[in-house]
C-alpha cells in the first residue's frame, strides 16, 4: 500500500499542478487502493479526495462536483467518462465530498461544510497555484456548496463561470419536496443508525449497487466506452457497500434542509457566465408513480426548476439555459459533448 502510494506521488503529471505535503497522502487502509493520479489533502483537520487528470494549464482549471443520485451516492464515480474526455483538453479536478470517496468521513458532514474544504483547497497554493483560472462544473445537489463557496470575492475574480447539470431547485414548494424522505432520517436517525449498523440494510445496500451498475452498463454510448475506468469505479462500489459509508451518507442527508435552506438564502452570484443543462429526468419518476399526490409535487418540481434555471440564466451575463431532450441524469456518462460545448460556451463569453 505504501509502494503504491509512493507511485502515485511520483506520477509526473500531476506534479506539474499539485505538491502535496506529505501529511496530506496518507490512506485508510481499509478502503481500497487510492487510484492513480488521486490524492488526499488536508483541509478543516479532515483528508479530501481529488482525482486529477489532464496538463493543459494553456485553460481554466476544470473543477468537477458531484451530487447524488437517487441512492444518495454522490462521488467522482459519477465524472469517470466525462473527466477522461474532459481531461483531453483541459486540466480537471473531481473532487469528493468528506465522506464519499476516499475523502475521510467527519462528525458532521454537510454541503456548506463541502464549502468551506473547497475554499480551503482553492486558496492553498500546494493544491492549486492562487493565479490559476477556474471554471465550476456541478452536478445535482452540488449547486449548494457552489452558492456558498462563491460568495468569496477573489474565488470569483479566479472563475472564469460555471456549468450546472440539474442542479437542486432553490424554490420553496422545492425545498419542502426533496426534504420529505430525509426529515425523516433526522427524526428516526438512532433507529436508522442502528439498522444499518446490524448488517439488515446490507443485501438492499448490494441491490442497489448493482442496479447502478447495470444501469451504466447499459447507457454509455460505445463512442465513450474505452473511456470508462471500471477499475475506478469498481472501488467506488467497495467503498458505498461498507456500513460506515451508508451511515455517512444518510448522516449528510439529514441536514439537507439546512444545506438548501443556506444555499437558497446565499443565491448563487450573477456575476459570472453560466449554463444549466437540464434533462428531463424527472419524467421517469412520474411514469413510475402512482399516487396522484407524489406525482403533482413532482410535475410542480419540475415546471418551477424550468422557470427558476431560466431565470438564472437571463440574471447571468452572457447566461445559457439548455433543455436536453433526455430522461438520464447522469449527462456525464452519456453527453459528455455537451458539457464541453457548455465549457466553450463560457469560456468565449468570459474571454
């Protein structure tokens, strides 16, 4: 485990961008083997995972963030096509969340809490140079600590703009449709906790790993299919059936409201150029469903997230709302095209 560690600081490439103290590298020997070109920094007394790939410091800095799915699994597994392609042209950081990944679990786990890690590893000239150029590519929940984060002046001045792939809706109906589920974990969390705890969410926890599995399987395009590491994603999947990472996860969610709540409160800047790409995940959902009720607060979800990322938009300069004819979320496994020609978007207006 050290050799491989010792390899992976020696990977030319990634020196050229990062220089990592040596406190800042040590694993956990429980996880899986940290990939190559990964590393662990240090930041808030706690280790975060970043996956780097690509040299070409010519652009921005392409820094990459992932939110959940719908088994709240919400990792750089979800960038592997996307960050290989991305990385052939431009210099990326996937960075994960405390918790997920081989970033190191904390006692209280939270996207504003992902916030401050981010400004910490941005503003740190042995993670990333403090005149290197940025440019933000969120998906899902991950707009939440991208709102929070770029309330700080000179991580704006560095931003060249930001690319947001079905971030959360910041409306109140919203708000109170995605918390539903997880004020439930807070109010049950002991009961929760000690569930997962006894090993009975184990065979579910594996069934829905590899439904994920088949799901991806089954949707990247063969164009992109030598651009998928199972390897990577392989010990993504060693990490999310551990119980100590469920109970993690389900930890996080239950602060989401206080995480939307503050994100919502903040609002993201209006000064830097933007594009969201929205697919139409959401109508799968609404074919599965049944019960009337669910069904409306979806189809209300869904018209107030076209109206408010439009909003978004017109409130940006030089500001993009593109509607993707697609039901799947994950754009990064099957349209990584779009997100680059988002990339081009933001970069020819901020020039």
């Amino acid at each position: 485990m050290v050799g491989f560690i010792k390899r992976c600081l020696g990977y030319t490439l990634v020196t050229f961008l990062l220089m990592l103290p040596l406190s800042a590298v040590m694993a956990n020997a429980e996880l899986p083997a940290i990939p190559l070109q990964s590393h662990l920094v240090e930041v808030n007394d706690h280790r975060i995972h970043i996956h780097q790939q690509g040299t070409n410091k010519q652009q921005p800095l392409l820094i990459l963030l992932s939110g959940p799915t719908d088994n709240w699994h919400s990792d750089s597994a979800w960038w592997i096509v996307a960050q290989n392609i991305l990385s052939q042209h431009y210099q990326t950081l996937a960075i994960d969340r405390a918790g997920q990944g081989w970033s190191q679990p904390i006692e209280q786990p939270s996207y504003r809490q992902f916030a401050d890690d981010l400004k910490g590893l941005l503003s740190n000239d042995e993670v990333v140079e403090l005149d290197r150029e940025l440019l933000f590519v969120a998906f899902a929940s991950s707009n939440l600590s991208l709102n929070l984060l770029l309330d700080d002046d000179v991580l704006v001045a560095r931003t060249r703009g930001v690319i947001l792939i079905d971030p959360d809706v910041l409306t109140q109906h919203s708000l109170q449709h995605y918390t539903g589920e997880t004020e439930g974990y807070k109010k049950g969390w002991q009961g929760l906790e000690e569930y997962i705890r006894s090993g009975k969410y184990d065979e579910r926890v594996q069934q829905k790993i590899n439904a994920e599995r088949e799901h991806l399987e089954s949707i990247i395009p063969f164009k992109y299919q030598s651009h998928m590491d199972w390897d990577y994603y392989g010990a993504i999947e060693m990490i999310r059936q551990t119980r100590d990472y469920q109970i993690h996860k389900f930890l996080e969610a239950s602060v989401y409201k206080e995480d939307l709540e503050a994100a919502k409160a903040q609002g993201l800047t209006d000064s830097l150029p933007l594009v969201i790409l929205d697919t139409d995940f959401e109508a799968a959902y609404l074919e599965q469903l049944e019960d009337e009720k669910v069904k409306a607060s979806i189809a209300q979800w869904r018209q107030e997230g076209i109206e408010w990322y439009f909003s978004l938009a017109q409130n940006s300069p030089c500001g993009a709302y593109w509607p993707v004819d697609t039901r799947e979320h994950l754009l990064m496994m099957t349209q990584p095209e779009l997100i680059e020609q988002a990339i081009n978007k933001v970069l020819a207006c901020s020039q």
